[in-house]
C-alpha cells in the first residue's frame, strides 16, 4: 500500500511539474479580452492606512480624480492594493469607503466597466463587489486587447524571477483552510491583526525602494525585460510598486507602472491615439 501511494505521489508530481513546463512555454497572450474606448488606470489607493483620517483625505482626491474623469471615462482599472486590507465574511463586510464605492456604482450605472485587479494586500475580495458593483475580478494577469493594442494587466506581485519567500506567503494566504479559519474569528481580532501586519510591513519596507534601483535591482522590469524578448506584447501595465514607471523593453514594448496614491496621485490614460502616464 505505502508503494503504491509512493508511486502515486512520484506520478502526480510528475505530470503537475509537465503541466508546469508547457504552461511555462506557452504564450502569455491567451484569451485576450477585447475592449475599445478612453481607459484608466489606477492602483494602490491603500484606503484604510495608516489611519481613518489620513485615509479619508486619500479618499477624497481619490474622488476629486474619479469626478475630473467622469467625462470621457468608458473602461477603469482598479490595479489591486485598493484597500490595505480586505476581508468579506459570509454574511458581512468591512465598513467604511461609502463615497468611494457610491462613486463607482455611479460610474458603473453610467456604463463605465470596471476591471478590478487584487493586490497583495486586498487578495481576499471575493465577490462582493462583483454581485452589488458589477465589477469584473481577476485574481492573476490578464491579457487585453486595448485600441487594438496588445496589452498585458496585472497587480504585478510575485511576478519577479525570485521573490520565493513572497510567494509561498501568497500560497498560504490563498490557502482555502486558512482563510476558513481566519473567517471564524471575530472581526475584532481579524481586522486588528491585519491591522498590526500591516503597519509591520510598512515598517519594514527598505526606503531606498522609493527610487528607481536600477534594470537590474527591479524585480518587475526584470520581469518585462525577459517576456518582451520572447513575445509580442506592446504594454505591459502594472501596480504594486508604488513608483510610477515608464520603461521601454525590447521590441517596442513599454512597462507602465500606474504608482500610488500615498505619495504619487498617479494614474495612466489611454484612447484611441495615445498612453500617457500623468498624475492628479
Ligand atoms: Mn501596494
């Protein structure tokens, strides 16, 4: 029996480590979705941090912004990272961000679609804001077709050649049993932990990461740099470094970073002529 269950391991690891390579192999320009007209970007608004009144200002230009773009606005992507902490109960969400969200059920009634992207930090939006928003959730990158250019969109985390740690924390916190278990704690001490984690790696981030560190030292243009030489891509547009980038690669392609809101103000407009990074 222990052979047997040997052999069964040996063999599924084998063909999930296959599975692996031809996915490897693959193009990342899959089932692009198609979309035409004036788009936005955004990212990492982390409403919420560090506290209720630095939030609620970050909000409000956050709105002063949603309300300049209102005129011309057909497709918004919200990059991840839009809350610095997220956590949907069965029967109960967070509280807070009322204008914020009013706003964007104002969008969508108008038509605006909304693409909303989980970050690191808000991986634990479930659906939510999809059944009560109409938003459109996508949980990894995505391939779009945008004004006919190709384009691919994505929070931007753990992308990196390295980044090992960061992703067996991202494996465990996507973890069905552990999020089961986080759920049945009461709200209290959820949100107080996620409180305490947060502002921790904060406190952590290195401050030299607020400069450009050079090709080499970032994680994310390493990224771009070695897709861009294997595939046809003509954007490559991310969040998550908090830094607003504009980076040619090979072949013509550009890596667009969308940067933040906590010290940036920064978004990336796109239509039928032109991308242009820009800031509030
Ligand atoms: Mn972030």
């Amino acid at each position: 029996m222990g052979m047997i269950n040997n052999y069964m391991r040996k063999n599924s690891k084998k063909t999930y480590l296959c599975r692996h390579k031809i996915k490897c192999m693959n193009s990342l320009f899959i089932n692009p979705v198609t979309i035409n007209g004036v788009i936005y970007f955004a990212s990492d608004f982390h409403l919420g941090a560090p506290n209720a009144e630095e939030s609620k200002e970050r909000e409000k230009r956050v709105l002063d912004w949603l309300n300049c773009i209102e005129k011309d606005i057909t497709h918004l992507f919200l990059l991840g990272d839009i809350f610095d902490f997220w956590f949907e109960y069965r029967d109960v969400v967070p509280k807070g961000y009322f204008n914020f969200l009013a706003k964007l059920y104002q969008l969508r009634e108008k038509g605006v679609e909304i693409f909303y992207f989980t970050g690191n930090h808000d991986m634990w939006v479930k659906d939510y804001f999809e059944k009560e928003l109409g938003f459109k959730i996508f949980r990894r990158q995505q391939a779009f077709m945008i004004n006919g250019k190709r384009c691919l969109v994505g929070h931007g985390d753990g992308l990196g050649p390295k980044e090992y740690g960061y992703k067996l924390i991202k494996r465990l916190f996507a973890f069905r049993p552990h999020i089961k278990f986080y759920g049945m704690l009461h709200p209290f001490i959820a949100f107080s932990l996620a409180r305490f984690l947060s502002r921790k790696s904060r406190a952590m981030a290195p401050e030299e990461d607020r400069d450009y560190l050079g090709d080499e030292k970032e994680t994310l243009t390493q990224y771009v740099l070695s897709i861009s030489q294997k595939e046809s891509i003509d954007y490559f547009i991310y969040g998550h470094r908090h830094l607003p980038v504009k980076k040619e690669l090979y072949n013509g392609a550009i890596y667009y970073n969308t940067g933040d809101w906590l010290s940036h103000d920064s978004y990336i407009r796109m239509d039928n002529n032109d991308i242009e990074l820009l800031k509030k």
